[in-house]
C-alpha cells in the first residue's frame, strides 16, 4: 500500500495551484462542498465548448455522442454503488431532490393513517421536511431515534422505536454535524423484521468509504457530486429496480413519455421515467468524473491519513480552553463540530478574518441543537488535501481567538471609548454629506482609519460589541426580530417628543452586536429626515466594512439599515 501525500492529491484540484495561492484561503468547508478536480472542470469546459449537444432521439452525430456519453456516465454510477441495473440509477439535483423524489413518488403512494416513519435526531432538514410533507398528506406519523453519548444513532433504542407499523425508516449514514458513521447494517436489519422500507443518505459518506448498496441491502440511496469532488447541481437516487418500477414519475413533460396524446398518454420506461425535461447533460457528465477519481484512489491509504489527522485534530482542539465538542469521542471523518464560550458565528467570523473558511450556525440541522439544548456550532471539515501545517495555523488561531477575547475585556473597561466622543476628523475628510454626518459617526470612521487591515477592522468591530447595550430576555422575541439576518437580530425604536427616533437592538454574536454599534452610530438620536438622508453605502465604503463580510453577513447589515429606515418614515 502506498503512503498517502496530501501534496500530491492537492495539484488534482486548481483551487491548489500555485499561481492561486496568493489569496486562497484554507478551506475547511469540505462537509459543505469539496473543491473541484481538474478533469470534472476540464471534461464539463470541453464538452460546452466542443462537444455540446441535446441527449437521445436527435438523428445527428453531435447529438448521439453526448447520448453515450450521458449513458455511459449512468454506467459508471451503477459501478460506483454496486447496483444491479442502470435502471436503478436516477439523475436528481442533489442529495435533497432525491430525498423528495422517494418521498413523493413512493411514501405518498404507500403509506396510510397510523403508518410510521423512523428518523433520527441527526438528520439534516432535507431528510426531516419532506417526510413531515408526507405525514401531512397520508396521516403517518414520524417517530425519532435518539443519539448515543457519541453522537451515533442509539442502536438499543431501536426495538423500543421499530414497531409492525413501521413502514419508512430514512437514516443519515454519516452526519454532516456529528461527523461519525451510524450504524447502517444493524439499522437495516432491524428495518427488514418489521418489513420496512429503507432510505439512506449517503451524502457525507460518499467521499470518505466506497458504496455497496447491495451489501447494505438499502432500497434507496442518495447522494450529491459536489460533496465528493465534483459539479453542484447534480446528484443521483439509487432504487431498486422493482420498487422504483412501481412508482410514477416525479414530474411531467419532455423525455419521460412513451406518448402523449389528448386521448391519454403513457410514461416511458426506468430510469427515464423520472427524469423529466432536458437533463443536467453536462453536470452528469462531470459526476461521472468525479466518481472515477475516486474509485481509482487507495480508499485504504486515504483513509489512514485521515485517520492521523482525525487524531491530531482532535487532540489539538481539546487543548484549546473553554472548547467544547458536540459530543465525546473523535469522528469517524475529518468533520469537528465544537463551541467555545463565544458565538459560533464570532469565532467563524474571526477565522474568515485570518482566511480561515469555516461553517457556523445550525448546518440545517436545527432538531439536532434543539436535541442538544445548543443553538449551533463552528464546524470545521477537512478533506484529504488539507494537511497538519493547516491544522496547526488553526489551532493557533483558536487560541489567539480565546486570548484576544480575554484581553479585549480588559481593554474596553479601561479605556475611555464612546462612540458620543469629539471627533478629530472633519466631515469633509470623513467624504460623507456634511448634513448628516456628525460626531459619532466619524468617531466611528476615525477609529476604523486607525485599524491596520481587516484584522484589525475586525478587532475594531468585537471591541465595539461591548459598548452596545443587552436588550431584556423579553424584548428578544418575534416581533422585534429582524427578517433577512444570517444570525437573530433584535431591534425596537421609540419617537421621543422632539420627533427624535431612539433605536434598542441586540445579538447574540458579538461581530453582530459590533456591526449594530456602527450602524447606530449613524441613526440614534436623529429626526426621520436625518434617517432617511444619510448616505449609508458611503459610509461603509469608507469604514472599508462590506467588502470584507460575507454576502449573507453583508445583507444582514443592509436589512438592519432597511428595518431602521422603513420604521422611521
């Protein structure tokens, strides 16, 4: 067996090439998309440039080599999960159209009043929605399994679960929040002694083990080509062919017809019959790709490097203080999933300041934190072409994080910061309408002048989160929810008697409650017409501020500002 080189796996992927690497950041958002392998690009490129036609019935040439190639890419999807048939092989979206399809075309066309449907509490919001869609229109009922202390579905709670009216039991086979491998087998054996249906979502398996769905004897399978080095927007449904046979098309129209006729039409045959419509030619064609690269890597080799960086990982982040995992016990794959004292999304904040890419927040998961009495987690997932010196820049960071956090205490309660304070800065050189700028914007702007680079932008703005005033527990409810915010926003305004608007709002991430002091800094205390004059792009422009958040961060501050502006009119 050859030793695995993360190098080597690396300059696969253009995201790694040196000409790149100026501004790339490291990337540990793996669980939510994998960076793209050369040949998916370049096979998806050439075929739109060269080779691009429409698949089946065409009598051209051009046409009837995409045709095999379309079908062929089917073949290779059979490969890859040991199907019996390219019959049993479906070309979805991805992963969540799959779990629709199963739940459309087979659970509303089966289940009755009383019938039960098994879940878990690890499951991600494209395996739980669907299936409450179902219960809504056949009277079944969803029933949950718990978690073990490790995270993994608790297999001795699955007899007091499996009932003879269990008819559906749709499991996750590796969570995207917990990170370890369920136990699948065991899940279906008990499934069959009651004579239920098996679904499973392989999505953040497919990556990190090979897919036997005939050794896993599921009756269907999901999973999506961007988790596992390929194209988004596609993805696959494995059934088994007479399940599959039995059911009616997913949706209507083009291709999956035998013929239409205003007398009666009639469906065409497996797998066409649920593939409606001009297909993802292209996105099949770069999955096909994808799934050969993986098929041709040392899954062993592969596994035993992450399994040491697993290790290394784990050990590392235990050592951090106030660190806290989801659940005891490393993961099966690369994915840690943990809270420190902060916010989720200030930690994620702090790293995306440093080019750091993690995930913060629920990862559609939000019965899981609910489980867990938890609002969320950062969640940082590797994949095999991330290496320990990434891992070490990272843990570093974490601590840098937990220090800064500590000191930055200290520094607000002695230093003299208002944002009220005289300015120095004269609102010419501030580049804003002199009508309505004033002293506690550019004391704002003259505090981010002297901030050298996003880091310290980004140090300005938590610094700033200690001087904004916590709203009761009371006043944080839904009706001073602020709609359009990445995190929750809470915002009440009051009209004083001078006809002056007074504005109370709070966070619970600190980055967000920075955010809020800057933009209070331009509308607290000011008459409708302040509000609605002031230049609110220019000003962030010139604090330097929206450029360096996210889009979704980005939005949140503008529906802040619009939240503020249409309550002031």
């Amino acid at each position: 067996m050859k030793i695995f080189n993360p190098a080597s796996f690396a300059k696969f992927f253009p995201f790694y090439e040196e000409s790149a690497s100026s501004n790339r950041p490291v990337y540990f958002d793996n669980a939510a998309t994998t960076q793209k392998h050369k040949h998916v690009i370049e096979v998806t490129s050439n075929f739109y440039q060269a080779e691009n036609a429409n698949v089946h019935r065409a009598a051209h040439k051009l046409s009837a080599e995409a045709t095999v190639k379309f079908e062929q890419a089917r073949e290779t999807a059979r490969k890859f999960v040991n199907a019996k048939s390219t019959k049993e092989i479906i070309w979805t979206k991805g992963t969540t159209e799959g779990i629709n399809l199963i739940a459309q075309c087979f659970a509303q066309t089966t289940l009755a009043k009383g019938d039960e449907i098994v879940l878990s509490y690890a499951e991600h919001h494209a395996n739980i929605v669907p299936w409450q869609q179902v219960t809504q229109a056949t009277g079944a009922i969803i029933k949950v399994l718990p978690l073990d202390n490790e995270g993994r579905i608790d297999k001795s709670a699955i007899s007091g679960v499996f009932s003879e009216n269990t008819k559906l039991v749709s499991l996750v086979m590796i969570s995207n929040v917990v990170g370890k491998l369920n136990p699948i087998e065991d899940i279906v054996k008990a499934a069959r002694a009651v004579g239920a249906t098996v679904v499973v979502d392989a999505a953040q398996a497919v990556a990190h083990q090979s897919i036997d769905v005939q050794a896993i004897d599921c009756d269907f399978l999901v999973f999506s080509a961007h988790k596992m080095f390929g194209p988004t927007g596609i993805g696959l449904v494995y059934g088994k062919e007479a399940l599959l046979d039995a059911m009616p098309p997913y949706q209507f129209g083009g291709e999956m017809i035998r013929k239409v006729s205003f007398s009666g039409t009639s469906f065409g045959e497996l797998p066409f019959k649920f593939e409606a419509g001009t297909p993802n030619i292209v996105g099949v064609i770069g999955f096909a790709e994808a799934m050969k690269f993986v098929s041709s890597l040392d899954l062993r080799a592969v596994a035993d490097y992450e399994e040491s960086i697993i290790s290394y990982t784990h050990k590392k982040l235990s050592d951090i203080p106030g660190l806290t995992f989801l659940f005891k016990g490393k993961p099966d794959v690369p994915l840690f999933s943990f809270n420190l004292t902060d916010h989720a999304k200030d930690v994620a904040s702090f790293l995306d300041a440093h080019n750091f890419a993690v995930r913060a927040g629920h990862h559609c998961a939000m019965p899981l934190f609910e489980y867990l009495e938890q609002g969320g987690c950062v969640r940082a997932s590797l994949a095999p072409y991330n290496t320990q010196t990434e891992v070490d820049s990272f843990i570093a960071l974490l601590h840098q994080f937990v220090k800064s956090g500590i000191e930055a205490e200290g520094e607000v309660e002695a230093s003299d910061v208002s944002v009220t304070t005289a300015p120095s800065l004269t609102p010419d050189e501030a580049s804003i309408d002199d009508t309505t700028v004033d002293d506690a914007t550019i004391e704002v702007i003259e505090r981010f002048d002297k901030a050298k680079g996003w880091d310290g932008k980004h140090r300005e703005i938590m610094l700033l989160s200690k001087l904004l005033e916590r709203m009761s527990k009371t006043e944080r409810n839904e009706s001073s929810l602020v709609k359009g915010c990445e995190s929750d926003v809470w915002l009440k305004a009051h009209l004083d008697d001078d006809k002056h608007w007074h504005f109370s709002a709070d966070s619970d991430a600190k980055v967000i409650r920075g955010l809020l002091v800057i933009v209070l800094a331009a509308y607290q205390n000011k008459s409708c017409e302040h509000i609605q004059a002031f230049d609110i792009e220019t000003y962030f422009e010139r604090l330097g501020l929206l450029q360096h958040l996210s889009p979704s961060r980005g939005n949140g501050v503008r529906a802040i500002v619009e939240n503020i502006r249409k309550v002031s009119r």
